[in-house]
C-alpha cells in the first residue's frame, strides 16, 4: 500500500514538473527581457527572475548533463514525500505570476525611461538598466546569441561582461566578412549604442542574453556566415556554441559552469545505451560523446630501411695464385702412378694453320646464313598471317559496315522522323513504281494493261496517304522536341573556355529567367498528375505570369482559373485536355516573348527589331514568302534567286523523288574536312560533279556505291577545289593521300583522263574561283587583325 501510494504521488508530480518545463523551454528567447524587467523593480523580483529565466534556460540547453543522475534525484525525493512536490509546484506557479505583473510594470518604465534618454540625447540604444557590478564579476563572462534574422542564423559566443557592443560588431564583422560600420545591433527590437557594456543589460555572469545583428549594406547582400566560417564552427575550431550548464554539488549547492560545445564531423558511433522506462529519454554509451584516444606509441625502435640495407659495389680484380712444383729428394718421396707422357704431335705451318682456320669459317658462316634464312621465311609467313588478317577483318569491317548501313535504311524507312528519312521513303516508293510499271509494260497489254496501271495508281496512292499520316505524326514530336530545344538554349549557361583551356560556365539573371519558365513549362507536360499537383502547378503558373500585366497575361489568368475550378468541381480530366492544350500554347508564347524571356531573343528565327528584317530578306516565288537569303540555295550557275528549300523539297517529292540524303552526307564530310571552295557549292552543284563530271563512280576501281566513295584532292600540296579533286573509295582515298609522286604511282593515260575531268570541273565552276580568292584574302585579313589585337 505504502509503494502503491507513493507511485500514485508521483505521477501527478513528475506531469506537473514536465508542464513547468515545458513552460520554460517557451520563455527561453524572452529570458533577457524579464531580467531587464525585474532591474526596474525591486531587488527581490529581480532576484526570482532571474532565477526562473536561468532555470529556463537550463532546461533548454542542459541536453549535455547527466540525466540519470537528475531522474535518481527526483525519484527519491517523490518517495519522501510526494504531497511536497505538488504544493512547491503550486507556490512557484503564484510566484510566477505575481512575477509577471512585476516584469509587465518594469518593462513600461524601461520604455518610458528609453523614450525621454532618446530625446534628451538623440542617440539610440538603451540606458543601463541595472547598477553597475563590480570590477571582479565584469571580468566575468557572459553567453551572447547573435541571431542574423536574414540569413536565419545563430551566433554563439562567449565574452567578459565589461565588453562594448562595439566589440560585439567586431566580432560578427570578422565572422561574416562585413565592414563593421554597416552592422547594426538591436535589443528587444531597438537599436543600441556601440558605447554601452554588455552588463548595462541587465546580465549576470554565467547567463544568457539575445541581440539581433541587421546589415543596411548598399547593395542589398543579406548577413550570413560564410561556408568556410560554418564548417569552422562546426568542426570546433574556437569559435562553437557556448551554454551555461548548473552542475549539483553533493552539499546540495550549485554551480554554474559555461561550456563550449566541440562539433566534431565525424560520425559517431553507436555503441549501445538504454531507454529510461517513465520518461522515455535515450542514453547512449559515453564513450560516443568522447574523441576517440590517441594511438599509443610503439616502444619498439623503427628506423628507416635505407639505414638497415647494405650499399654494394661490384668490381672485378684479378688475384695472384702462387704454384709450385716438387720432386723426389732425400726425404720426400713423390708417386709417378698418376704421371702421364707427353709425346710431340705433327709439326702446323702458318698455311696450314689458315686453311684450317678458314674451312671452320665456312662451316660457322654456313650455318649461320641458314639461321638467317630461316628468320627471313619465318618473317614472311608473319607478314603474309598478317596480311592475310587484315583482309579478313577489312571484309569483315566492310560486310558490317554495309549490313548497318543497310539495318539503318531499313529503320529509317519503317520509322522515319527526319526529312532525309521522309526522301528516303518517297524514293524507295518512285523505284518501287517504276520496277511495276515496267513489268507491267513488258507483259501485259490492252485491257489487262490498263486494269494493272488502275490497281498500280490506286495502291501508289494509298501508300503516299499512309506515308503523309506518318509524316504528320512525326512533325508533332519533332515540334515539341525543338521547342524543348529552344527552351533549353534560353536556359543554359553561358560558356567559355579560359586561358588554360578549362571549360567555364556562368549563369545570368536571365538564364535563371529561362530555366524556371522551362520547368514550369515541363510541368504543365506532365500527365497523369493528382488535382492537389495540378493545382499547385497551375498557382505557380498564375504567380509567374501576374508579374506582367497584359492581354496574353490576362487570357491565360482567366483560362487558368477555369481550370482550377472545374478541376475542383470534379470534371474528368479527358475534357480538359483542350483547355490544358490552350494553356500550354499561350504559356510557350509568354516564354517566346524576349519582354518576359530576354535570353530567347537571340534564338527567334524572325529578329524583333524590324530594321534587321530590311537586309538579307527575299521573296520566293513558289510559296510566296519573305524568308532569309539562307534560306535559297544558290548554284554556281544561279544568276538569280528562284525558290525556297522547302519548295525545292516539295517538289522533289512531287516530281522526281529522289534520295539526296548520300550528297548532303558528302557535302558535309567534304566541308568539315577540306573548307575554302567546299563551302561555296551546293547539293546540286555537288551531284552534278559527281554524276556528270566523274561519271557517278570510282575512277580507279569503277565502284558505283555512292555511299562508298569521297572527293579527295588530287594533289595533297594545292588546296582542294573542283579542279583538283578525285573521286575515289575510301580505301583508294587512304592509298592515294600516302603517294608522293603522282607520275610515279599511276600511268600516262590515267593522268591524262584526270586532267581532262578537271578541265570540264574547271569550265563549270569557273564563278566559284573569284569568290574563293575573296574568301582567302578576308580570312588572312581577319587572322591579321586578331593577332594585332594580342
């Protein structure tokens, strides 16, 4: 019953000690405002205040004692008497509030008493509001939170009581970066002198008071701590956080004992702890909140290698060995069992000595010629492997090559998207035709005739109908992947290379611009989203475009309205695919403005400004459009502007459908390799040349693959050109640019057929020369100015 009883006790007392907690971990910012307002009172208030604000403060920041001790305590002291608790409880909640009246009563004459000290002086800033401590506690230190309301920031440092807020400044003006004359230290919200002491505040040593630090910089640039300040910080590096811990003595007094909080940035580790059962607070091993020990010093001596390995010197000498000979004498007998007899053989002349000499020559030079011969043998059939290699993976590499180029056309024409895909496919279709109508021809006649030409015209048809549906399709994703495009370009960042080559990037307001109306965009693309992600699209779409007041504003303000509203209404979402389709086009229109997206004004096809739109603009008489002069391709035998491209397009597809996807594919190999005259011909310039000049093949081996063969200069020392070129194999290419001597490596008649082609070349592009020499002589002119300027 007793256990029973004091359990019961308990209960109430531990939810009323967790309610007053509670109570003050929320007056914690407001501890220096009741301090300051029981200075104005009497000593006894001022007393109890702060007491309450430091026990407040304690409960907020005491995360670092030991808390099993605390909940010991308080368990022996419910079991004691546990009626005691709840009436000590009582008696502080009374205390507390007549505590309040008096801090309400302070606080009006320290605002009284700060306005009537700011018109007498004109200055800003609080007068002392408590008397003035002794010499010893102002050696004393006190913690000071420096909150950067711009940034949301906290600075916590400990100083002596008797430091000026001028030194304050210096000390966020050394953290931050800032000059210290554009800081500006405020109290409760008002300024303060930079003369005044950190003790005129009302704060005792040990405790805690708040000031917040603003910046009235010119250009705008909020206060913060820099990264490098914050991670010094956190790493502990003198300058971390500092509390005020009230540490129990065993006599039952206390003792206030500041503390700087060392951040380390390594992880801690998680070694086990337990879990108190009443209050459900964690306790982890200590040895977490410990750094981790010093490795102990080996005792065993080490010294470097270098000092334990021997430097050796090989040298060869030649030593004396001294020998001697003994016989038989008085005394010493030597056995002759072992003794052998040494006969003179047959007498060797010089001559003989040479011939002999010389047939053991031979016999050594023989079989070493036979070594080098077996070498050589051994050497061809490496080479001759080799050769043999080559050509098998070279007629590997070819079949490969042919059979994916071959895949590619087949893809190409079941799944075309590009224009040259769509050529493609008309031409295969004109040859297609053609090879019916000459079957036709050649075995039918009359009627018959007449009924297949019929059922030919009708299936052409229906595969040209099939082809435009396919044609249509393909130019809605084409069109959306270039506004992607267009969108993307507004947005990226401008780069450049630097001095040592690094490639830089760099972003302006108006990139940022671009960026957020392509996400924007992205997200009105976006299906299949719940009306809660809708709406909050469509709200950040009306936020964007209310910045601008106009009519395509308006319009697409009120089309976003209906859309939220019928969304809310429950309407089912396939019937507002079109309203969502009309918000998509007036949103990309919005961001085609250069007034709401500066940086696509320099991606428009048509420019903005209407006095560029005076020059290098021409009629075509096809589709009667005013269209760029880049836009009429003109040959070297064009002596005027005739049609557009997309015309010439469409009656390629009307008239001869032809396939000129191999052309534009050498053009562009041609002018990215060779330059200067290559980049004044045309397509058709180009093709005339290859079928009409060189006769559509090679003119070595007479190869008629056109995807095969290149334009290659027939002298490598002169600059290509229409009458210096060759057309020839890939492989015929790379033999021919490794000849040196033309007359040399090919025959007479050969030559001559070569000279006779770059005549007629020479005849046909003869206007082409002039605009060359033109070209060449701005380059130089243009690469003289660049090094001038250097």
């Amino acid at each position: 019953m007793v256990e029973k009883g004091v359990k019961d006790s308990a209960e109430p007392a531990e939810e009323a000690e967790a309610e007053a907690t509670a109570s003050d971990k929320r007056k914690v910012g407001s501890a220096p405002a009741k301090q300051i307002g029981g200075g104005l009172g009497d000593e006894e208030n001022k007393e109890e205040g702060g007491e309450q604000a430091t026990e407040s403060q304690n409960d907020v920041e005491g995360e670092t004692q030991e808390e099993s001790e605390e909940v010991e305590q308080k368990e022996a002291a419910v079991e004691e008497d546990g009626g005691a608790e709840t009436e000590r409880q009582k008696d502080e909640a009374e205390a507390a509030a007549g505590m309040q009246e008096v801090e309400e009563d302070g606080a009006q004459e320290s605002e009284e008493k700060e306005n009537q000290t700011g018109q007498e002086q004109g200055e800003p800033g609080p007068e002392p509001l408590a008397p003035a401590p002794t010499q010893a506690n102002l050696q004393q230190l006190a913690t000071l939170r420096l909150v950067l309301p711009a940034s949301n920031q906290v600075l916590t440092v400990a100083m002596p009581l008797l430091s000026t807020i001028g030194q304050v400044k210096a000390h966020v003006s050394a953290e931050t970066r800032r000059d210290p004359t554009e800081l500006q230290v405020l109290f409760n919200g008002k300024p303060v002198a930079d003369h005044f002491a950190v003790a005129d505040f009302g704060v005792d040593a040990n405790e805690t008071i708040a000031f917040e630090v603003e910046c009235g910089s010119p250009d705008g640039r909020p206060l913060r701590l820099p990264a490098s300040a914050e991670a010094r910080r956190g790493a502990g590096a003198g300058g971390g956080d500092v509390i005020t811990v009230r540490v129990p003595g065993l006599d039952g007094s206390t003792k206030e004992v500041n503390v700087e909080i060392d951040r380390q940035l390594r992880r801690k580790p998680f070694l086990g702890g337990y879990r108190h059962k009443r209050s459900g607070v964690e306790y982890h091993h200590a040895q977490t909140q410990t750094n981790p020990k010093p490795k102990p010093p080996s005792l065993v001596p080490v010294f470097n290698r270098d000092t334990q390995t021997v430097e050796s010197k090989h040298q060869t000498q030649q030593t004396s060995n001294a020998t001697s000979t003994q016989m038989t004498k008085p005394g010493v007998y030597v056995s002759t069992a072992e003794d052998k007899l040494v006969v003179p053989g047959r007498y060797e002349n010089a001559d003989e000595y040479q011939k002999r000499m010389l047939s053991k020559i031979v016999t050594v030079q023989t079989y070493y010629r036979r070594w080098l011969a077996k070498q050589y043998v051994s050497r061809l059939k490496q080479e001759r492997d080799t050769r043999l290699e080559w050509e098998r993976q070279e007629e590997v590499r070819k079949r490969k090559e042919k059979e994916d180029r071959t895949r590619r056309e087949f893809e190409r024409r079941m799944n075309p998207k590009t224009k040259e895909d769509f050529e493609l496919l008309y031409s295969t279709l004109e040859q297609w035709r053609r090879e019916e109508l000459d079957r036709i021809n050649a075995t039918l006649t009359g009627a018959e005739r007449k009924a297949a030409l019929c059922q030919l015209l009708d299936q052409e048809t229906e595969l040209i109908a099939a082809v435009d549906r396919h044609q249509l399709d393909s130019s809605k994703e084409n069109k959306e992947k270039a506004v992607q495009s267009l969108l993307k370009k507004a947005a990226a960042p401008k780069k450049w290379r630097n001095g040592e080559g690094k490639l830089l990037e760099m972003d302006t307001p108006f990139t940022l611009r671009g960026r957020e109306l392509l996400g924007i965009y992205n997200s009105l693309q976006m299906k299949y989203l719940t009306q809660d992600e809708r709406l909050d699209v469509l709200l950040t779409l009306k936020h964007t475009v209310k910045e601008h007041e106009c009519k395509l504003t308006r319009d697409l303000i009120e089309l976003i309205d209906r859309e939220a509203d019928l969304l809310i209404r429950g309407v089912a979402e396939d019937k507002l695919s079109g309203l969502r389709k009309r918000i998509s086009t007036l949103f990309l229109q919005y961001c085609k403005t250069p007034t709401f997206n500066p940086e696509i004004a320099d991606l428009l096809a048509v420019p903005q400004d209407p006095a560029q739109l005076r020059h290098n603009v021409h009629y075509c008489s096809s589709c009667g459009r005013y269209l760029k002069s880049t836009e009429f391709p003109l040959g070297v035998k064009s002596d005027k502007i005739g049609k557009c491209r997309r015309c010439l397009a469409k009656d390629n597809v009307a008239r001869a459908r032809e396939d000129q996807s191999a052309f534009k594919r050498m053009l562009w190999l041609l002018r990215k390799k060779e330059g200067g005259q290559a980049l004044l011909i045309e397509e058709a310039d180009l093709k005339h040349l290859v079928n009409n000049i060189w006769e559509g093949q090679s003119i070595l081996s007479c190869w008629d693959d056109i995807a095969d063969l290149e334009l290659v200069r027939w002298d490598v020392n002169k600059p290509w050109s229409p009458s210096n070129c060759v057309l020839l194999t890939k492989d015929e290419a790379d033999a021919h640019e490794a000849v040196g001597d033309l007359s040399k490596a090919y025959g007479n008649m050969l030559i001559h057929r070569v000279k006779q082609k770059h005549v007629l070349a020479t005849n046909y592009f003869h206007s082409i020369s002039g605009a060359s020499e033109k070209m060449q002589a701005r380059e130089l002119e243009l690469r003289n100015v660049r090094i001038t300027t250097k």
